[in-house]
C-alpha cells in the first residue's frame, strides 16, 4: 500500500511500512475522513517543527476489501490504528488540547 503525499505530485509517494517507521519517531497523526462519495480515506498529519504546527502529509482512499474482507470504513480504521499506535498517540488528546471557542453563536 502507498499513500500519495501532499504537494508532491508525480512522485510515486510513501509506503505503509516507511510511513510506519517514520510514526515511531512521534510526528505523524493518522485520521479516518469520509470522502463524502464513496469510501474513507486515512489522512496522515505531520508535525512541522519549523512551523510548530500539524500539516497534512499523506493521504489514502480505502473502498473495501484491500485487507481481507474489511469494509471501505474497516480498513481505513486499521492502517489509522497502525500509525497511531506507531506513533504512540492512539490516545493522544486533540479536542480537550484546542483553545477554547470564544465566537458569539
């Protein structure tokens, strides 16, 4: 499995296995989104230390069946499992981390 990189077309992106050694390191974060049509994707942040920011890095469409007989929505959930474990923040918190909305609606 390869997921394609932002930014980066025509370049023939980055394998599951290298994107696995490079979670190890802390710096990457792996959601699943809803494509809005068909299938999910797993949408791999990086942490950018020049910026002190998580910008989207990688990103991988799953319809179905590319891991056993898995749905479109299982498949995304494990390889983002797998990243997240990698990276060891499977139970890293994001929303309680964000400031606090101070919008008046």
């Amino acid at each position: 499995m390869r997921f394609c990189l932002y930014g980066r077309v025509g370049m023939a992106g980055v394998k599951h296995a290298d994107l696995l050694k490079l979670a190890a390191t802390g710096e990457l974060l792996a959601r699943v989104e809803n494509s809005g049509c068909e299938g999910y994707y797993v949408e791999v942040a990086r942490w950018n230390v020049k910026d002190k920011a998580w910008q989207r890095y990688a990103f991988e469409k799953f319809l179905g069946g590319e891991i056993e007989e898995l749905s479109d929505r299982e498949c995304a959930v494990k390889v983002a499992d797998e990243i997240n474990t990698a990276a060891r923040n499977e139970d890293a918190s994001f929303i309680h981390d964000l400031p606090v909305w101070g919008g008046n609606g």
